[in-house]
C-alpha cells in the first residue's frame, strides 16, 4: 500500500538532494576561509607583503625601475 501526501518519498529526495549539494558548498566556503585567513596571517609580515604587492601590483621604490618582459610562444604564428 502507497500513500502519496506532502511527506512523499520523492520529495525527501529532492531535500536530500538539495541537502548534499549545500554541505558540499559549506565545505568549499570553509576551506575558502581558512585559504583567506592563511592569506591574511602571511600578510601581517611586512616583507611577504611587499613581495606580493611587487609582484601583483607593479609596486616600486622610488630608486628602482621594473621592466616587464613578455614571453610569447614562438610556435605560435601570425597570420
């Protein structure tokens, strides 16, 4: 004997469904956290800060030039 309601079979596994692609975001958003918090602990050092302020943004001291050299791949023709 079948009974079809509002507490139905197919809807527990659409929420389960639903439920297991949530606890799998949950877990990406927890290890994006954790990387930012890392992210945020290597920063408080003024010298891996300047590191990646030099090599993300271009930043200089005023003594210094930088030149960027671009690589191209020379398989690779114009036509």
């Amino acid at each position: 004997m079948v009974f079809f309601d509002t507490n139905s079979w197919m809807i527990h596994r659409e929420l389960n469904q639903e439920i297991e692609v949530l606890e799998q975001r949950k877990q990406q958003f927890q290890k994006d956290i954790q990387a930012d918090a890392d992210f945020v602990d290597t920063m408080k050092d003024t010298f891996e800060m300047e590191r990646y302020a030099r090599s993300h943004y271009y930043l200089k001291k005023d003594n210094e030039t930088i030149f960027l050299i671009e690589e191209t791949d020379s398989s690779q023709t114009n036509q």
